[in-house]
C-alpha cells in the first residue's frame, strides 16, 4: 500500500518530456528522449556556459539566464547594471535585473538602502516571477550593525509588465556582532519548481553563516481559490530536492551540519514530507555507519515519480576509495567500518531508487550514475561515464546513447 497519497491529491497529465543539454561549444541542443536525435539548437552567451546553475529551462522551451545577484550588494555591484538572458522559445532578449544600493548619512552612521530582485520562469510560459530582498542596513566605519529585511514577491506577464502581487514578509530587525550581517541575519530563498512555477513555490528564512548554515522558517505559497495564500510550515525546510501536488509532497535533504574544515559531524538525511507525515528515504549512518570517520554520504538530488510511488536519488559522498580518510572530529579508529567505507565509496556516484511505503524498499540501485530524471513512471535518465543513458527499473535494461555531458548539471529534463 502506498505511503502517502489520498486520492484528493490529483496528479496532472504529463506531456512528453523534453531533453536539453548545454554543450561545451556555448549552445543549447534540443534532443528527442526517444532516440536521441538533435531536434534544434540555440546560441547561448558566453557566460552561461561556465554557470549551468543559474540557467532555468521549461517544458515550454524558454530559457533564463541569471546572474548572482544576493544581498548584501555591493555599489559595484548595483552600478554594473546586471542582466538576465531570456529565449523566450524563438528569440532572444534581455531583462534588466532591479538592483539598488544607496547610501545615506544617519549621524555618525552610515544607512545602506539595497534591493536584489531575480526573476523565475513560469510553466505556462507566460508570466515571469520575481522575488527580492530588500533592506536598510546600518553601518559605521564599513562595519554592519544591524539590518531590516523584508522579502517580496510579484508576477509580471513576459515582457515585465502589469506588475501583480504576490505575498511579502517583513522580518524582525537583526543585529550584526561580527559587523557582517550576512553571518547572522536572515534572507528570503525561494525554491521553485524546476519546469516554472504554475501554483505553487517555497520561501526559507535562511542564513548563510561564518561556521554553518541556519534554516529559520519556511513558508509554502500557493494558490487557493485563485488567490496566492501563505502557509507556514511547522518545521524549516534545509534544501528542497523536488515537490508537487502544489507544494503538499516535498522532499527535503537535510544537510550535514559538518564546518571548520570537518564533514561528517551529524547524519544528513533525505525526507519526504506530505500531510503532516515524514518519510525517510535516505539515512546516512544506518546506510552506511561511519560515524568515527570523516566522510559524508548524501543525496546530490532526488526526483519524485510521476505517479508519486518512488523516489529516485543520486548518492555522493565527500571523500573517494583511493583518498585517505581521517577520523572524524569525536571518532575512533575502527578498521571495520573504514572498510566497509571504501567498499561503498567504489560504487558511488549511484542512482538509488526507493519506494514510498510505510517501510521504503531500494527498488533500483545504479553504481557509477547520475540521476536526472524520469523519463516516465518505468524509466530513468541518467548518466554514466559522461553519456546519457535511459535505465528501467523493472528490468534494469539500458538504452544508451552518444550524447556526451560533460556535467549532470548542464542536462535539463522537462
């Protein structure tokens, strides 16, 4: 019996996916899952292929290109005047990012007033989302003291205009100890679905810090009875792999808490969340219990099916089996579990796919690959030895092909 679901959680039909990959040679190629054929390429500027991360790509064939831009800015920063890169499926444009930093005398202070909004890309191909943080944040002698924040959200149709609201959140004045506020006070991070958002994102208060990160509060917007409403969310989330059903399925890594040059000093963790109950579909240390060593194992990314029965994950780790590993912070040498340790560092990368049941079964497991996603409820892409390949897990049968990546990162499955 599956775990999660009751039938109110409909599932929406699933067109045909789409496959794009960056290439090295700074253009976007288009292929058919089906057997691999180029089906268009598009030119792309220089600098996007050095930051495949900051590129958004939807089943509608658009793709953004975002530059960095977070607080705290910088005056260089705001006067550079940053763009995004916008294919909106036939032609090419740019969008001016809105960024402001200006600065006032307060007494002996100094009032820094700053905005970075990023746009996001919507499923229907019609709208653009936009998120910024802006704040005031006070400083003396270029040292921060303190900062208030507030998050805000908007939609815009594609060309920028008929601005419409969306939800914002003015967080409480925070003080900066170490003068850098960003070590200590809050932003708003979205996380959006990978093919656009339609209705639904997820808003953390998180804080970057000097000796780890902090995950504040959450928050999941979503549309009801066609109006944006916010829901806070009983827990933070730490780092959103994949939702659906409208942001109701979630599944969430919960990172090592690892700083100071250390990396395993607590269990990093992979859950799946849905109405008020927590599935856990990765467990570092009853996977692998490494405890006394100084080695993470953990989830790179993980993808829901499309009937939400399974979850596909990619298992990484921070060390590999010829490296030496030294013992963890508080451990102790123990030759057993240093070679049950290399013994599971010679598979990974791995693809693992686990079922959601009350007791989550490994129904697939991939040495040596790297998820990107499914092709349908049966199948898999993936890749291995830097070529994409199609794996089912019934049959564990492979369709490979010659499309050669050079990084998972750089292949985008709609």
């Amino acid at each position: 019996m599956a775990w999660l679901f009751a039938a109110s959680l409909a599932l929406p039909v699933m067109a045909q996916n789409r496959l794009w990959v960056l290439r090295s040679t700074g253009e976007m190629a288009e292929y058919d899952p089906a057997n691999f054929a180029v089906k268009q390429t598009v030119k792309v500027p220089a600098d996007v292929a050095q930051s495949p991360a900051n590129l958004s790509v939807t089943h509608q064939g658009q793709i953004l290109f975002v530059p960095s831009v977070a607080l705290p800015l910088t005056e260089e920063e705001a006067k550079a005047g940053l763009k995004a890169w916008y294919w909106n499926g036939s032609a090419a444009s740019t969008i001016v990012l809105d960024v402001k930093w200006e600065v006032a005398t307060l007494g002996s202070n100094q009032a820094v007033n700053e905005l970075a909004a990023t746009p996001y890309l919507s499923a229907d191909g019609s709208h653009l989302y936009w998120f910024a943080n802006s704040a005031r944040r006070l400083q003396r002698e270029e040292l921060d003291l303190s900062t208030i924040t507030t998050w805000q959200g908007w939609r815009t149709n594609a060309s920028g205009g008929s601005r419409e609201e969306l939800g914002s959140a003015k967080l409480p004045e925070c003080r900066c100890p170490s003068g850098s506020c960003e070590e200590t006070c809050p932003y708003g991070v979205v996380w959006a679905p990978e093919n656009g958002i339609s209705d639904f994102f997820l808003m953390t208060q998180f804080v970057s810090g000097k000796s780890g990160s902090e995950y504040k509060a959450s928050t999941l917007y979503q549309v009801v009875a066609g109006k944006w409403t916010a829901q806070p969310l009983t827990e933070p989330l730490r780092r959103v792999l994949d939702a659906a059903t409208r942001g109701n399925i979630i599944v969430n890594a919960i990172p090592d808490t690892g700083c100071c040059g250390w990396s395993n000093q607590s269990n990093d963790q992979t859950q799946v969340l849905a109405q008020g109950k927590v599935l856990t579909v990765f467990d570092e240390q009853a996977t692998y219990k490494n405890p006394d060593y100084d080695v993470s194992f953990y989830t790179s990314n993980a993808k829901l099916s499309s009937d939400l029965g399974s979850v596909a994950m990619t298992i990484v780790a921070t060390a590999q089996a010829n490296q030496t590993i030294q013992i963890s912070d508080q451990g102790q040498a123990n030759p057993e579990e240093s070679k049950q340790i290399r013994k599971a560092l010679a598979d990974l990368p791995a693809v693992e796919v686990k079922s959601l049941e009350d007791v989550p079964r490994r129904v697939a497991f991939v040495p040596h690959a790297l998820l990107v996603g499914w092709i349908n409820e049966k199948e898999l892409l993936i890749v291995e030895d830097h070529l994409l390949a199609v794996y089912n897990v019934g049959t564990g049968a492979r369709r490979k092909s010659s499309v050669r990546v050079e990084d998972v990162a750089r292949v985008f499955l709609r």
